[in-house]
C-alpha cells in the first residue's frame, strides 16, 4: 500500500496498478460475471456468492427487449482497466448473447467464457460450471503485470445524492478541490448530473475549453431543460429540502461546485471514454426518440455506474444525509460534508468535510486528506462500501444517441 508524505510533489505520488493489453492500468483486478437477462440472474448471482472471493462480482441487464444503450454499457464495464476477467452467462433466448460479450472481452486480452443455462441443464450444473471456470480465472489473475501508477493515470467520477445545505459548501467543495489537482497532475476528472444544473447554463459553458466543448455543453443543457419540462421532474426530492435546500437552482449550485474550476473539454455520453485528459462532462439524460419505455429511473447506482462505464477507476459519491451504496467494478468513495452524518454513519461513510465548516481545518487541509484516501484506495486499501460487500448496479432501458466508439463493436 503506498503512503503519500508530500502531496505538494503530484508527479511524485504513485502506486502499483494492474495492466491490461490496451496499456491502461485498474486499481482492482476483478473477475466480472456478467448476466444477460433477469431469468439468469440467480445463477449468476450464485457463482459470484459461492467463489467466496472478495474480487468476483456480478452485474447485468434485466431486460429481454434489445437496448443498445445497455449493451453499450455492458461492454464499457467488460473493457474497464478493474476488470480482469469475464463470464457472461445466459439463459438461452434473449436479444443480447453471452457468446458475443465474451468475444468482446477477449479481444480485449481478458479470459473469458459464456454459458446458457438451458444448454447446461439448468441451475445447478450452470452454477458448477461457472465456479469452476471462475477459480481457473482467478489463478490466470495472480500473474497480472503490475506496474507503477500515479495520478495521471487515474480516472474519477463524481456525483451527489441524498445532498442537504452542507454538501455546496463542504462535501462538493473539497471534490471540486481534488479535480483541479488531478487535472493539474494530467489526470481525468468526469462530473455528472447536468440535471443539477438548472439555471448554470451560461457558468457551464463559460468555462468550455473551446467552442467544441460549449456548442456540447449548450445542447446537452438545452436537452435537459426540455426533459425535465416534459416528464414534470426536477432532480430535487423531500429529502433535499428537510436538508435545508429549498429549490433546484440552490440545489445546483452546490452540486455544480463538484466540478472544481478547470477549464471543461466537453461533454460524454453514458459508455464514452474521455477524447483526453482533463475535465469533462457526462450527459446521461435520454435523447428524444419514437420509442419509450416510460420516464428513466435515475438513481444514484446508475449514475456511480454511468461514470465508471466512461473508464473511472474510482468513483465518489457525495451526501449530506448519508448513503449506503457502492458499486460495482471501481471502488465508491463515500464524502459527506455533515460532521452528524458522519458520526451516526461512521461504518459507511469513508470521509468527513465537515471540519472545515467548524474551522478545525482549512479547504487545503481537506483536500490533502482527500488525496491521500484516493492513494490508498487505489493501491488496495478497501473503501467502506468495499468492505461491507456493498456492490450496487443498475443498467436501465434508455435511448442516447451512440457514442462513436460503440459503433466499432458492429464491424
């Protein structure tokens, strides 16, 4: 585990990651055991609960109706640096095939294997025959190559839930702090939940990086707009207001300042990796289409998930009021800037912001801790999620417009 001394020297701090064919490097070496549909979810559930390993998971789509958009993320998670290892498993009728996910993942250098449960007889010998092939991945694991990693290396995602009056002016600030850092030592920063940004339009795209990046800020605000308008939902619930906020715009104004102060390359869609390093934006609003499934289910497992399917090794998840949830596939760093809430969530929640409101610590004070916790949650110390075998998921019916380089996976 590396110890950060001197968080003055960025370039200095490093750790070892693990490499995968491509050169990118994880902090996590997982084997995933991906599921097609909801009817096979209980086996694999089953391999990944009876492997006993604390780096197998499971996640999957539950539907039986194609959507591109959740075979897009599905692919961006088997290609995730943390992700070591793939089993797709099937029932044996759906839209999407395990067959054509394991490909994928081995092209991608990975082991990999498919199953369908019916080819296999059924629930007990799939589930033997997926424990068998995921103990065979995770000896091939041991001999991963390693290699050094720092901060320009590492990608990580950002969003808040559950947020009362403290998360803008301690929890939210002292991330905004750590992605100027990251972003100054060469390192990836994405933010999310232009929802949040009601009545910011015109802050966002003042600090576009170039026209580029406004014209993208400009239409995925636009968009918003129009989807809140037409589905009669602002992203403001009870909670935010008995925890002090009293309207959207409030709201956004503290959840924009997550962003930090760098200059903003652009916007991403849900599965996209960042063009470059440096600051970014994901949109994971719907685009309009002819087809509905009804109004999306944002909550704030699809979004951890939407940031890591952009390539975020770690995620955090900032809450005034306290969250319980981690993710799947990257660590879930828990940041709440409510000193109550830490205390009576102490088990769960893995950094409090909150001095700096009493005066016990200034901003840079916080920030340094900040970057230590990432350090040692990238070299292997478990988040607290981790450690209490939270991995939450959820992969909905949505319509975006295709991120270019899913349409490489059709050819």
């Amino acid at each position: 585990m590396s110890e950060v001394t001197d968080v003055d020297r960025l370039e200095d701090i490093t750790w070892q990651g693990y490499v995968r064919q491509d050169g990118c490097k994880g902090i996590r070496n997982r084997v995933l055991v991906v599921y097609t549909v909801k009817c096979a979810e209980h086996v694999a559930r089953r391999i990944a609960e009876e492997s006993r390993h604390p780096d197998v998971e499971v996640l999957g789509f539950d539907g039986c109706t194609d959507n591109q958009y959740a075979v897009d993320l599905m692919i961006a998670l088997i290609r995730h640096p943390n992700v070591g290892a793939v089993l797709a498993v099937g029932l044996g009728c759906e839209y999407v095939q395990p067959e054509w996910l394991s490909d994928i993942a081995k092209k991608a250098g990975k082991p990999a294997d498919w199953l369908f449960i019916q080819r296999e007889g059924g629930t007990r010998r799939a589930v033997e025959r997926g424990l068998g092939w995921v103990g065979r991945a995770l000896e091939q694991l041991k001999h991963t190559p390693r290699a050094p990693m720092g901060l320009a290396d590492l990608t990580v995602g950002a969003e808040c839930g559950g947020s009362d009056y403290t998360s803008g002016l301690a929890g939210n600030v002292v991330v905004g702090r750590f992605f100027d850092r990251l972003v100054d030592a060469g390192g990836t920063a994405v933010f999310e939940e232009i929802v949040e940004a009601v009545g910011l339009g015109d802050i966002l795209m003042g600090r576009a990086a170039d026209d580029r990046a406004r014209g993208e800020i400009g239409r995925a605000y636009s968009k918003m707009l129009d989807y809140c308008k037409s589905v009669r939902q602002y992203s403001v619930s009870p909670g935010n207001f008995a925890g002090g906020l009293s309207t959207i715009e409030e709201k956004s104004m503290g959840a924009i300042v997550k962003s930090g102060s760098r200059p903003i390359q652009g916007v991403l869609k849900v599965s996209q990796p960042p063009r470059h390093p440096g600051l970014w934006l994901l949109d994971s609003v719907p685009d309009p289409h002819w087809m509905q499934f009804g109004i999306t289910n944002p909550n704030d497992s699809e979004g951890l998930m939407d940031l890591i399917s952009c390539g975020a090794q770690l995620v955090f998840l900032v809450t005034g009021r306290g969250s319980v949830v981690g993710s799947a596939v990257s660590p879930c760093v828990k940041i709440t800037g409510n000193g109550e809430t830490f205390a009576r969530m102490s088990e769960d929640m893995d950094f409090d912001a909150s001095p700096v409101l009493a005066g016990a610590k200034t901003m840079d004070d916080l920030t340094d801790d900040l970057l230590r916790l990432v350090v040692d949650t990238a070299s292997g110390q478990p988040s607290r999620a981790e450690a209490l075998g939270h991995r939450e998921y959820y992969i909905p019916y949505k319509y975006q417009d295709r991120p270019r380089a899913c349409e490489e996976d059709e050819k």
